[in-house]
C-alpha cells in the first residue's frame, strides 16, 4: 500500500465525516445523513481525483465505499450522545 493511497483513503472519511456533521447540525436523520456523506464523499473523491489526473478511485476500488460507510456510521453515532 502506498502512502497516496492511505491518504486517499482518509481523505474519502474526512469528507463522509464533514457531509455527515453538516448534515446532522439540522436533523438527526441516519440514512439522510449516510446519503448526504456518502454523495460529498464521493464528489471530493472524484474532483481530487480529476484534478490529479488520476483514474477515479471510488470506480476501481469499492473498499472506500465500504469505508465512507462506516466512517459515517461512526461519526453519526458518537456525535448523536
């Protein structure tokens, strides 16, 4: 594993992570809050992406997927106490 690909896989999180949070400051809703996690996760994913030349990661890898997934999981259940 190279070091441009954990940190693509953290930068994936941090942006589930950030849709999740901006979400949940107006409703406490988990599965719109997946949805809206999931969809700025991927965006950030494929403009990073687009801007580096690089083949669109989410595409070829569907790890991130299952890792946007639970870092929303996450953050949605520790920021919900």
């Amino acid at each position: 594993m190279s070091i441009m690909y954990i940190l693509s896989l953290i930068s994936s999180c941090v942006f589930a992570a950030e849709g999740a949070i901006i979400y949940m400051e107006f409703l406490n809703n988990f599965l719109l809050a997946l949805f809206f996690g999931t969809i700025s996760a991927i965006l950030g994913g494929t403009v990073r992406d687009l801007i580096l030349k690089r083949k669109i990661s989410w595409l070829n890898d569907h790890f991130i997927l299952l890792l946007i997934f639970t870092s929303i999981f996450i953050t949605y259940y520790v920021l919900k106490k």
